[in-house]
C-alpha cells in the first residue's frame, strides 16, 4: 500500500483497508465484554452484602451508646462521620452510573438482562467528563469528590498509630496524582483511568470505587470496636444462664448444673437465693452459692423438661436488686439408638478421607463398634474412604449396664466436586503482563468444597490468539509458551485449558477435568 504513484480508485481501497483494520482493532470481542460484565455484577453484589454488614455494625455501636454514653458515644459519633461520608460519596458515583445505564438504556434491567456487548463505546464516559483538552464540568466535580472523600477520610483518621494501615490504604485507592503508562509518559488521573475506555469497564472501575468505600467504613467500624465493644452491664440488667456437664441426663441420675450469671465473677456472688424446681422450693441443701453463680445439687428427676425459676438477691448500695431466673434442662431415657453424623457435611466424598463422628449418649467411645464399607478407627474418630457405589451404610453398636443396642445409617456416595484452575490465587478471568504469565504455576482450587484437598496439576494447553495450541506436561509454562507469549499483543486472551489434576497420596482416584482459565495480556 505504500511507494509508488497510486490510481484515486487504489487509494481509496487502501484507506477503506486502513479503516477495517482499525475498527476490528478497537472492537472488543463479546467474551471480553462479558467478561467486565461479570466483574461488575460480582462488586454490585458483594456491596449490597457489604452495607448490610456495615449498617449491622452501626446499630450495635448505636445500642452501646445508649447503655453507656460515657465510654462508646465518642465511638459511636466517629461512626456515624464515617457512614455520612462514605454514603454520600457512595450515592454520588451511583447517580453517574444511572446516568450513563440510563442514556444506554440499561438503567432498570437485571443483571441477567444487562446487554454487555451495547456497552463497547467509550463516547458516554468521555463527553461525560472530559472536554477538549481539558475536563468538563462532571469531570472536575467528580475529581473533586474523590479528592474530598480522601481528605475527610484522612482527617477521620487523625494521626492514631491504630488507624495507620487504612490512612495509607485510603491514599492509595483514591488518589487523584498523574499516573504514568507503560510508556512513562504522565497522563492525569482521569485520563489514565476513564478516557477511551467501553463503557463496561468505566462502568467496572465505578462498581470497585463503591467497593473501596465499603470496604474503608468497615475496616474503620472494626479497628473502632477491636477490643473495646464488650457489653457493660449493671446489677438491674444481668441475665443468667443454665451451666450443665452435658446436654441431657438418664432417669435416676444426678443433675449437677449451676445458674451461672451472665457476668460471672467474684464480685457478683448472690446475697440470698429462692429457687424452684416444677414448682417446688429448693432448700439450701439443694444448692451452693458460690463466686458468679449458684451450683445446683439435685437430681435429673423423670424423663422430660424441668424449670427452675425464682431469684437472686443482690445487695448493692443499700438497695436490694433482684435478678429474675428461668431455665429449663431436658431428662431423656437411656438410648436405644446410635448418634451418627458426617464431621463435614450429610454425605461422604469418594477419593478422600472423610471424617466421621459416631457415638451413643452416655455409652464410651471403647464400648462402641462400627462397621461399614471403606470405614476404619482414626485417633478417637473414625473416617470413611467410600469406593465404588452411590451409597454405603454405617452399622453401629453399643453396650451399657450389660445391655446391647444396635442401629444403621444410611450415606450418599458424590465425587470430588470440579476444580478451578488458578493463577496465584485468581480463577476464571486474570489479567497479567506476559512475564508473570511466562513464570506463572498452574494450581487447582475448589471453591465450596469443605476438604483441604492436596493435589498437583500434570498437564494443560495454552492457546494464544493467532499461534498454535501448545501442550504442557507440569504446572508451570515451558519455553515454547514463553516464547509464543513474546509474540502476544496487549489485550489478548491466553486461554488455558484441557487441564488435568491429580490428587496427592490417591492417584488411582480419576480427577475431572479443571475448568479453564482466561488470562488478559496487559503489555
């Protein structure tokens, strides 16, 4: 296309070339998209859930304000600053992106319905804060708000050593300094992060902004309560509580529990008792007072509930202050059946070793059996190591006083749930310059999955856009993905795949293959 006197016809072919070149360079594929998608609806979700959390932290600190003012509404009026600010700035930057949903007209769709791909231009961002050279009138408040949020943050936060690690956090997640690209050339702060980009990944950046700002009011909530949010109570509020060796107790037996108060201690012995048990008035023989609470003496009585109500007197100040007591504990018959339960969940994994807890009310771990297929005696527990089949039965059996009880339980058999391959720690969609993918390790995670399971990954196949599929045996990239990674162009989308893993210790367990992961080059 170049040298050489052309025909008008041939330079115009060549500049409709030119202009195909650069739309298909500048139009992100539906993948990429959705992708940001997807990390957005993640931080819209994870905010919603973060509030919550935050709105329940200020409630407590509202309640200990109210029951002693003099030590927590100190804490409780820093809070309140903290909320004030943080949901301001919160709902500012909400109207922007209802704004620009609104104009694409995606404002009051589900995420489900969101149309990811109509976000690929970058025009509603741009003539939205920026204007000509310079910055327009939304642009330079929005500067400004941000610049604002850190400063009274900052200012939150004072000079307290306790509050060092977030004022530094703080700076850093919302500075507004010029930022040098990968070039070093100096760009401003909006210009870096907004200008150009589609419309989804603004949309992303605002969605994590949001995030920050929850993630510093609850980092503040905390570090406010740390150590400093135990309940104080006076004599007029204690509750009491039923302190018992075990949850239930046979016919005939003693039941040896105690009123504990709630606030237990030397300094809250009672000064006079009045007890009943179903109705009937305890004599001093059939209880102890001692230091924080009042020992009990009596026996279990017949199978079923019982209450103890009544009183403890306290002396204070010249006033007697009574403390209200109602408790209840349970009296159950001798067993006829075996307690049988999953440590970790109601079914057993097939390729691990699976905890199991099995017992009988008052039978010892000694005088009990337990047979099933893959079960076998761990320390003081047992574990199943289920083999072929959908299920397996457990059968137990006890002794007490001389007699034999007997029972059975029956467990669903599931395999090992599908892994995730992983990147230091990220699955799915990472993004990484191509010398840390070059020296990336390949690892399996499971994502809600309740065992620490030990595996190794043997092999993948890396493809890169335009160049061939490469396999590679292990979990870290050979010199031929090395290589062919020297030959990506920023913005690419390595797909790594057809991943196989191992568990350690068990290879004749077949694992399922990893689910990919997608890695965007960013050099």
């Amino acid at each position: 296309m170049a040298g050489g006197k052309l025909s008008p016809r041939q330079r115009m072919i060549n500049l409709m070339y030119l202009v195909f070149i650069a739309m298909l360079a500048l139009n992100m594929g539906k993948e990429v998209l959705n992708a940001f998608g997807l990390v957005n609806e993640k931080f819209e979700a994870s905010n919603v859930r973060a509030k919550a959390t935050n709105d329940a932290v200020i409630d407590a600190l509202n309640n200990n304000a109210k029951e002693n003012p003099e030590k927590y509404q100190a804490d409780y009026d820093k809070a309140k600053e903290v909320k004030a600010l943080s949901d301001d700035f919160y709902e500012y930057i909400q109207k922007i992106k209802d704004g620009l949903n609104q104009e694409i007209g995606q404002q009051d769709k589900a995420p489900a319905e969101r149309d990811y791909q109509a976000m690929d231009k970058s025009q509603h961002t741009d003539e939205l804060f920026f204007l000509g050279e310079g910055y327009a009138k939304d642009g330079k408040e929005f500067v400004e708000n941000i610049d604002d949020y850190r400063n009274k943050f900052l200012a939150i936060l004072g000079d307290n050593p306790k509050y060092a690690s977030l004022a530094e956090k703080v700076k850093a997640n919302f500075s507004t300094e010029d930022v040098k690209d990968k070039d070093g050339v100096k760009k401003k702060w909006l210009n870096y992060n907004f200008e150009g980009f589609p419309y989804i990944a603004s949309l992303a950046k605002f969605s994590m902004m949001q995030s920050d700002i929850r993630t510093n009011a609850q980092e503040f909530y905390g570090m406010l309560m740390e150590g400093n949010l135990k309940q104080q109570v006076s004599m007029t509020n204690y509750t009491t509580l039923l302190e018992q060796s075990k949850g239930a107790y046979y016919q005939g037996e003693k039941f040896d529990g105690a009123i504990v108060l709630g606030r237990k201690d030397a300094t809250t012995r009672p000064n006079s008792v009045e007890l009943k048990l179903d109705g009937r008035t305890l004599s001093p023989s059939d209880y102890t007072i001692e230091d924080g609470r009042v020992k009990l003496n009596i026996g279990a009585g017949n199978a079923g509930e019982h209450k103890i109500t009544g009183s403890l007197h306290f002396d204070q100040d010249g006033e007697r202050i009574s403390v209200p007591v109602e408790q209840s504990f349970s009296t159950i018959p001798k067993p006829n059946s075996a307690v049988i339960s999953a440590d970790k969940m109601n079914v057993v994994y097939r390729g691990v070793s699976n905890p199991i807890t099995i017992s009988m009310p008052g039978v010892p771990n000694n005088k009990i059996s337990a047979s099933g297929a893959g079960l076998s005696r761990s320390g003081n527990g047992w574990v199943m190591n289920p083999g072929t089949g959908r299920e397996v039965t457990i059968n137990v059996s006890g002794e007490i006083d001389g007699q034999k009880f007997s029972s059975s339980r029956l467990f669903r058999i599931k395999n090992i749930p599908r892994p995730l391959a992983s990147i230091g720690g990220q699955v799915e969609s990472v993004k990484l310059p191509k010398s840390n993918l070059g020296a990336a390790t390949i690892t399996a995670k499971f994502e809600d999955f309740d065992f620490d399971l030990n595996t190794r990954i043997t092999s993948f196949k890396v493809s890169i856009p335009g160049q061939p599929t490469i396999s590679v045996q292990g979990n870290k990239m050979n010199d031929q993905v090395r290589n062919a990674l020297n030959r990506a162009r920023k913005g690419d989308i390595v797909n790594i795949f057809d991943v196989k893993a191992a568990i350690v210790g068990n290879s004749d367990y077949k694992m399922p293959t990893v689910i990919p992961i997608n890695v965007e080059i960013t050099n």
